[in-house]
C-alpha cells in the first residue's frame, strides 16, 4: 500500500493541472491505484518496471497539452475554458498559458471568429488546429471535459478553500443572475462546493481576462489543498466520476510520465499567463482583441522560462530612424522573443540616421551589447546619455539606422 498512496499522490499533481481547471479532477487518479503499472503478462510487467526507471519524455524539451473545459450547463457545444499547458520535462519547468474565450482569432475553414467557436464547428480536432495555428506551437495532447463532471469532482475531493474576490468594490462579492445560471457569492476567504466553485470559474461580469485568472486561482488553491492528501476513497470515487467522461488522447504510459515530471516542479517554476486581449465590437459582436505585439512578447517571456534563459529586466523603446516602413516593428518583435520587454514602438526625430543607435542606461551595457547583436548590426553605436523622455523604467532607447537589414532577423 505504501507504493499504492505515492503514485496516487503523484497522481493528484496531474489531475490538479488537468481537471480542475476543465472539469476532470481525479481521472487519472482512478488509473494510479496500483504498486505498478498495469500488465496483462510478463512482457507487460518487465515494461512496467523499465517504464519506471527510464526518463520521462526521454528527448523531449517541450511538451504541450491543449485543456479543454466544454460549456455543456449552457449546452452550445463551444469550449469555456481553454489553457495550454506546457511542461519542459529536462529542466522541470511549466506554464499555464490561458486564452480568453472571446479571443478573436483565425479558425481554419471558417475564418474569424471567437477561439470558442472553433471546438463549437469542429470539436477537439479543430480547436487544436485553431490554437496550433494561433500560438506557433505543436499541441502534443489533449484532454477536454465538459463542466458538469467538474462539480461533481470537486465535491468528491470535499470542495476547495478559496478569496473570493469584490470585483466592482460593492461588497457584494460575484453575483449574475441569468436563464442558464445563478452566481451569488459573497466576497472573502471561504469554503466552495462543486457548484460554488464552478460559479467561481464562470463568472465574468468583469472580463474574460479576470475570468481566466480565476481559473488559475482555483487550479493553484486545489493543487495546493489536495496535492498530498491521502484520502484514497474520495480520489478513487471522484476518478470514477469523470473517467468515463474524459475525452483525451493521454495513454497509461503517457499520463504516467506527465505525473513523474509534474510532482517534480517546483511552484515557483509554473508561470501563469493569460493571452492579452482588449475589447472589440464588430457588427454589433463583442470580441477580445488580441494584442498582437504583447502577445509576441509573452510568447518570448514563455520561451525563456520554460528554456531557463534570462530576460533582461528594463523595457526598451524601438525607433524608426532609417524610413523604412514597418523595421521599427520587425526589430521590436525580433528583441521581444530574444527576452526584452518592449515599452514603445515609434518613429525617430528623424529618417536620416545611417548607423543604428542604442542609447542605454548607466550599468545596461550587457542589455545593450546583446540588442546589438539581436538585431544584426555590429557597427551599431552604442552610448550613454540621460535622455530618457521623463521616462525614469526605461532600459534603452534603440534608434534603427540605414544599417539594420530586417531579412537578416528571424520572426517565428
């Protein structure tokens, strides 16, 4: 039994960053209840054994894994919550990445339209592609739930413990009342069951932005609470539950690796991030609009963390000192996948600078040295002076000259 309550322990960090955020703690959790992996022969049970010495994902940097949380209570058919979770399995690291649901983006064969919409024309398959498409990334796997399973998981866990926010200061807490559902919550530290903590993640009277932090609020509280609990009756009965509802392609072995390498990571090596968005009315339609040059720039923050590398702390400002149209924008978003935050994209006083110029702050010459040699202009000058435009964050001011070339930069 001591093997048995250690892989159900391993078990529930998985379950933890699958199903609470789309409604299928536990599943995996019902599969863990053994000393060993399952076997149906000796070949089987001589596999289990290398299975659990070997290395989890050997070769592999980067695994994605799309969630899916489906709005079966309003029963449209469109996914509610959708985050990708991104695990390097070397370096031990994760990301959380969630995509409002209003996010408006390109859905292959049905043009634009709100990312919830793509799971709504062609399921899992198509929102997989839409999201492939939408970040530059290789969905690996899937797993998508819909929300009714989620209530019932969670009161088999025993509910969670969780702040519940006062969005507008009323004092009021979370309340909407609508023909699909009623959300009252009252505001402060409390105990939700199943149904509370599904009014939790839906509500959105704020914004999808906020709704998605909340998510993330509740997978984080539920990770926390119930990682090391060792009730095996609750975890076997709240797998049970959902097992059968689970629609994913994570084999046995597969979920297995995902529990040795996510029982490894630290919680302060799992970023959370939400797609930036503002609002977008179109014929009449509310859309969130991505912000495509912070969006890039996320993408590069991602990157770096799940790699390990180091982002330079200060933002930068990129000028357009040569008249070439749209260089300002190829260099900025170059310098934000290479770790630099970018404060403004703008034209210079003026198009007749023939050498790049990087006016950097005292004590920024490594930043410096480096956007030099991101942006492939080594007679680029660089330079200290405390012009700064009463703007006191600033790291460095980059002003393109005729010199900067942009075929020679790579934009993923």
């Amino acid at each position: 039994m001591k093997q048995s309550g250690k892989l159900l322990d391993i078990a529930l960090y998985m379950v933890a960053a699958v199903v609470i955020v789309m409604g299928a703690l536990g599943a995996v959790s019902a599969l863990m209840n053994h000393s060993s992996p399952p076997s149906s022969s000796t070949t089987h049970s001589q596999t289990g054994i290398l299975q659990r010495l070997r290395e989890p994902f050997p070769g592999r940097q980067r695994i994605n894994v799309l969630l899916l949380g489906s709005d079966d209570l309003e029963n449209i058919g469109r996914s509610d919550t959708i985050i990708v979770l991104s695990l390097n399995p070397r370096l031990k690291r994760a990301v959380l990445l969630s995509i409002p649901r209003d996010s408006r983006v390109k859905i292959p064969g049905h043009g634009w339209d709100k990312i919830n919409s793509a799971y709504a024309y062609g399921g899992v398959e198509l929102a997989q592609k839409t999201v492939e498409q939408f970040l530059g990334v290789h969905i690996d796997y899937y797993a998508q739930v819909g929300f009714n399973t989620f209530v019932e998981a969670v009161d088999e866990l025993g509910g969670v413990d969780i702040d519940v926010p006062d969005p507008f200061g009323t004092g009021k807490g979370m309340v909407k009342h609508t023909y699909y559902e009623s959300i009252n919550l009252k505001p402060g530290y409390q105990h939700l069951d199943g149904k509370q903590a599904l009014q939790f993640v839906r509500y959105r009277n704020d914004s999808d932005v906020q709704r998605a932090k909340r998510q993330q609020q509740l997978l984080r509280a539920l990770m926390e609470q119930k990682l090391n609990v060792m009730n095996f009756h609750r975890l076997l009965s709240a797998g049970s539950k959902i097992i059968e509802q689970l629609n994913t392609n994570i084999d046995w072995w597969t979920a297995y690796d995902f529990l040795r390498v996510l029982r490894q990571i630290p919680a302060a090596e799992i970023m959370v991030a939400t797609v930036p968005i503002g609002d977008s009315t179109i014929n009449g339609i509310y859309y969130g609009e991505v912000q495509e040059h912070k969006l890039r720039q996320l993408l590069g923050e991602i990157d770096d963390h799940l790699n390990g590398v180091r982002r330079f702390a200060g933002p930068i400002e990129v000028c357009n000192g040569s008249g070439t149209p749209g260089v300002a924008g190829v260099a900025a978003e170059r310098l934000a996948e290479s770790g630099f935050k970018i404060a403004d994209v703008r034209n210079a006083d003026s198009f007749e600078y023939q050498k790049t110029l990087i006016n950097h702050r005292s004590g920024a010459r490594e930043a410096a040295t480096r956007i030099k040699e991101v942006l492939a202009v080594p007679d680029a000058r660089l330079i200290e002076e405390h012009q700064w435009h009463n703007n006191e964050e600033l790291e460095a001011v980059v002003i393109l000259g005729k010199d900067f070339d942009p075929s020679r930069v790579t934009i993923r």
